[in-house]
C-alpha cells in the first residue's frame, strides 16, 4: 500500500504552498529579467497575480462577489503587463522572452489557484517550464548577467518542488488542511537553490574549453552519462 | 509496506539537458553553466534516502456508545517513536464506510522530529450498529519527495451504536415453541405423551403393562421429547436489498445485522435454539442448534464479509430479483421452527416467503429496517410500495416490525407484534 485512499473532498492545492510557489515562480522571472522595462512589466504582472491570490483568499472565506471582482481585476492587470511588455520589447527575440516570463506566471497561477489534481499538475509544469525557456532565451538575447540567471534557474527549481508539494497535499490531503509539511519542504529545497546557484558561480570560474569539436562532444558525453544516472524511473518497489 | 519512487525531478533534468544542447548547438557558454543547477538538484533527489517507517498512532472516540445520530468525537494522534527527522508524514484515519465525517477532514499531514508529536481531530455522526475505524493508512515521503512509504499503522476501534432489546418479536400469547406445550422448567428426559396400538417393532420398555394388566391389550407408551424451540434469523442480502435512505447513510443490510445481533443478545439465557440464514446470491447457512456455542458460531458469522457482505458484491447487478436464495430457504427451513425474517421489503420475494412459511406453520415475524426516503417522486413511489407490503402482510396475519433506523428497536418491536 503506497497510496493514500481517494479522495479528499476538496484536492485543490493547498494554498500556502500555493503562494510561496507562485510568490517563488515571480522571484524567478524578476531574477532572469533584462532591464529595468522588462523588470517593470514583471512588476506589474505579479502585482495583478498578488491580486489574484487576495480575490482566492476572499473567496474561500465566503465573500464570493467581492473576492471574484477582485480575481478578475488581478487577471485583468497581469494580461495588461503581458500586452504591454511584448509590446514595448525593442526586438522580436526580446519581446517573446517576455511573453514566456509573463505567460509562465500566469499558467501557474491558474493551476495552482482554479485547477484541481491531475489537471493542476501539468499547468503548473507547463507554467515554469514556460518560464525556464524564457529565462534562458533571456540569458543569450538579452545578456543578463550569469549571477541572475543562476539565481533565476535555481528559484525555477525550487518554484518545481514547491508546486509540485502542494499539488500533492491539495491531492491526498485536502485544500483545508494546515500542514508544516510544505514549509519544511520548501525550506530544505531553498536549502539547495542556493548551493545551485552558488556551485553555479563557482564553475563559472573555472575556465571552459573552447569550442572544439573535442570539447564540445566531451561535454555532451559527460552530460549524457549524468542524466543516465540521475534520471529517475519509479516503478513500485515492494518491501518486505 | 510498498516503496514507491517518484519522477518528480526528471523535468528539472530535462530543462538542464535541453540547455545544455542548446548552449552546445549555439556555442553559448552561459548556457551549459546555467544547466548546473538542475543537476545539482538532480543529484540532491537521489541523495534522499528512504525514510523509516517510525511513526506510532493513536485514536481516542468519545463516547464509544453513542446513540443514534449523536456526533462522536475521534482524536488521533501520530508520534514519531525513530531518531530521523521525518519530513513528510501524511495520514488517512481508517473511518467506517457508514459514518458520514463532519467538522473536520479525517487527513493530516505534518513533519515530525524525532520524538514529536501531532494530532487532528474530527466528528461523525454516529449510526446504529457496531462499527470499526480500521487502521490509519500513512504514506511517509523523504526530504526531496522522490521517494514515499505506504503502511497501516495504529490500533482497530470500535463503537457500538446499540439498541438492546428485551423482546423477541413474537406475540406474548404465542407458545414458547411449537406444539403448544410449554418446556418443564428443569425436567429433562422423556415424557408421556400418548398411548397407541402395539407393533412388533417396538422395544419391550416402551410397552405399558398396567394397561395389559387392566385390560390385556399391548399398548406402546409415546414420549414427547422434549425440544428447545428452534429460531432462525434469516437476513435479505440479494442484490437488491443493498439499499440506504442516502449517499452517506448505512445500507439495509448494515441495519438488518445490527438488528440480528440485538435480537441475537436476546436469545441469550433462553432454551431457543438460534440459526442463521443469508440470502445472499446463495443461501448461506447455519442449523439452529442450542448453547451458546452455536449462538457465538452465529454471532462471528454476522461480522464476516464472506458471510455476510455489508457492503454489496462486485459484478452483482443491484435490480436482480430473480435470486433463488430465498426459494431454497422456504425448503430448508424445518417444520415447526420460528423466523424472524429480516429485510427491507423493496419487492416481493420477501413476501411470497414469508406467507409461504406461514402457510407452512411456521410462526413468522418480519423485521424491516425503513431505507426510503422522500426526497424524489421516485423514492416516494418507493416508499408506498413498502408500506402496502408491510399492509398486506399484516392482513395476512403475519406481524411485521417496522423499524425506522433513527428510533430504538425494542419500541419498534412492541408497536410491531401489538399490530
């Protein structure tokens, strides 16, 4: 038996896990940002997503009318920044880093806040791996800054778990139930975001080969013989 | 105990590969450092190890005997008796099938220090029956997620929701068994019970030879020996009967055992000799016999599911009537024995076998729990049907108990062999 029984009467993801894993998400896209038009229109999106978090709140408290007016409202901001970055990008390249780093946000707020369970998890996924792709497209057409981007990818990182946690608990938990676990979690995963970004730092130092052929194929050896290792396939394993 | 791995971490990798190709595919060094993270977090998902399993549980119900309907508080609490910290410890309470939960979830999770403790309570409404919280079931995750335990842990409790009764439900002037003659009260043996012509066959102790005396005529002495009055029990659980007034309510057949066992608890201190018949998609069956050896035999079939299901069989289409467990019933019955018959009276099977026992002799009563509701034009329609067969078996002269789950038995017998 390594399941838990089906299923609780709420599975929406447990809202304080929730919101640090948004709060966490929007600290990654601030992080992987290139100027300061860019890290405005960020600001604004996650001010409309802060919003929608507070309508979430109101809502699940009984005061339904004032708490939607307010989710629609945090919608409505978080889809303007979105228009308004892309649209105030001076490259093509530019601007659809900056649809990934808004859009990603939003995808996992919806996830997290509005979907419940198997639906919530792939969102949610699709979310940051959204924001992933524009932290790295960020990083080569906007040249931000390698601290930044280590900072950026290791919040990604941790925003994964975070969500993932909380999907988990809304799913065999309950949304209702006042758990230590997420906290933990995510402090012992933050624990690890910053050795990341810190051994990220470090390699930075040590000089790259260049790129030849031959260091280049050693590179992607080295990298094709990690992920054999460090991929995880999860069979049932029986104890005794 | 299972152990179950997770690919939690597998998207990180990939974002960490597909950079790397990327990095490699548009000779951007950024790229291949920005890919350390992934790693490192790949490698700290399978630094993890597998937690043990050190957690004990323990539940408080109060009151344990509730009435019906009153709201019983269950306290559980979880400790974690090992020296590892365990990060992630989520608990399902095993809470019976026919106790609706209110106030609270019946699920928990926290982390545990070694040592610490956590509790989370709840209420449920309380049903008439005995009723047991299995173990709680606890899936135990280690520190990155990527591995998680699965066990039972913690005690087996019960509750007893009992409506005791004092009558059996047969009419006070009914004779204690069949044949109309009472038992001597500590007479044991045979006794006379008439005289008849002499046969060749009969053994000489039995002739009377004061009558050969008197009259020179062999007569044989016949003895009534004397019996315990035979009772079966006989519960409805085809298909059919598995019915409840609602989504979150016990079943007919839930009812119809806790009645046996208080009818059952009755019999205790009489000489009535107690059997057990389940119509089920056969009949199952115990020959009534006296003692209490035979009552406990009877008593420990009622709260086995392979005996008697409470919850209904897969595969079993629930509007099957044409089961013929009853049929072999009214056949296997012996003369003279009396029977409770314990149904819902959802169609007319029960009926039938109940007047066709009657016809036979057999003093017949019929207990049936109400599962309807009025709720819908349907269930309405269902609890008129119900009605006219209670009507028309009391026109038959047969008595029937009918027992609204809510209220206590014993009222509901008396109203029912008064009637």
């Amino acid at each position: 038996m390594s399941d838990l029984p089906p299923v609780p009467t709420a599975t929406t993801p447990a809202l304080p896990g929730a919101s640090i894993a948004l709060a966490v998400t929007l600290g990654a896209t601030l992080a992987g940002a290139a100027g300061p038009l860019q890290t405005a229109g960020l600001l604004l999106g996650a001010t409309g997503l802060g919003v929608v978090v507070a309508g979430v709140v109101l809502r699940r408290r009984e005061r339904r009318v004032v708490g939607s007016v307010t989710t629609l409202l945090g919608f409505a901001i978080a889809t303007a920044s979105v228009v308004a970055g892309s649209a105030t990008a001076p490259t093509v390249p530019r601007s659809i880093t900056v649809l990934a780093l808004s859009i990603g946000p939003i995808l996992v707020a919806l996830a997290l806040l509005f979907l419940t369970g198997r639906r919530a998890r792939p969102v949610a996924l699709a979310g940051i791996a959204t924001v992933f792709a524009g932290m790295l497209a960020n990083a080569v057409v906007a040249d931000v800054a390698l601290w930044r981007g280590a900072i950026a990818v290791s919040l990604a990182c941790l925003a994964t778990d975070v969500a993932s946690r909380s999907i988990g608990l809304g799913e065999t938990v309950g949304a209702g139930a006042t758990t230590s676990v997420e906290f933990v979690g995510a402090a012992t995963t933050a624990a690890v975001a910053v050795v990341a970004a810190v051994t990220t730092l470090v390699l930075a130092r040590v000089a790259l080969p260049g790129t030849s052929l031959v260091g280049l194929s050693s590179i992607l050896l080295a990298v094709l013989v990690a992920t054999a290792l460090l991929v995880h396939v999860s069979p049932v394993q029986r104890g005794s | 105990m299972s152990v179950r791995r997770t690919a939690r971490w597998n998207l990180v990798l990939a974002v960490g590969v597909t950079a790397i190709a990327v990095g490699v595919l548009l000779e951007e060094p950024v790229l291949l450092l920005l890919a350390v993270p992934s790693f490192v977090f790949a490698a700290y998902s399978h630094a993890s190890p597998v937690v043990p399993q050190t957690v004990a549980v323990e539940r408080e119900v109060a009151p344990s005997d509730p009435d019906h309907g009153e709201h019983v508080t269950v306290s559980v609490s979880v400790q974690n008796v090992g020296d590892r910290y365990l990060p992630d410890v989520r608990l399902v309470d095993g809470v019976p099938a026919a106790l609706p939960v209110r106030d609270g979830p019946a699920r928990h999770a926290a982390a545990l220090a070694p040592g610490a403790k956590t509790q989370f309570t709840y209420t449920v409404i309380a049903k008439r029956g005995i009723h047991r919280f299995d173990q709680c079931t606890a899936v135990l995750g280690n520190t990155s997620g990527t591995a998680t335990v699965g066990m039972e842990v913690g005690p087996e409790t019960r509750i007893a929701c009992r409506s005791r009764v004092r009558t059996l439900p047969f009419p006070p002037a009914a004779p204690a068994f069949p044949g109309g003659s009472s038992p001597e009260a500590g007479a044991s043996g045979i006794t006379f019970d008439r005289l008849r012509e002499y046969r060749r066959s009969d053994s000489f102790q039995r002739i009377d030879w004061n009558r050969y005396a008197r009259h020179g005529e062999l007569s044989t002495v016949v003895s009534h020996e004397q019996r315990s009055p035979r009772l079966v029990l006989c519960l409805d659980a085809r298909p059919c009967a598995y019915r409840s007034a609602g989504p979150n309510e016990p079943g007919a057949v839930s009812y119809e055992r806790a009645a046996a066992r208080e009818l059952l608890a009755a019999t205790r201190n009489t000489p009535v000799a107690v059997g057990l018949g389940v119509c089920a998609a056969e009949l199952r069956w115990i020959e009534p016999g006296p003692g209490d050896r035979t009552r406990s035999v009877v008593s420990t079939s009622l709260e086995r599911p392979s005996f008697l299901p409470v919850e209904p069989p897969e595969g079993i289409h629930r509007t099957r009537t044409d089961d013929q467990s009853m049929h072999v019933l009214r056949q296997r019955i012996q003369r003279g024995t009396w029977v409770v018959l314990l149904t819902p009276l959802l169609d007319e099977d029960p009926l039938e076998t109940a007047r066709e026992l009657r016809t036979a002799g057999h003093p017949v009563t019929v207990v049936s729990p109400d599962v309807t509701a009025a709720e819908s034009t349907g269930t309405r329609v269902a609890a008129l049907d119900r009605a006219n067969r209670i009507d028309r078996l009391r026109r038959a002269g047969i008595h029937v108990v009918d027992w609204v789950p809510g209220d206590p038995l014993e009222e509901a017998i008396r109203n029912g062999i008064r009637r």
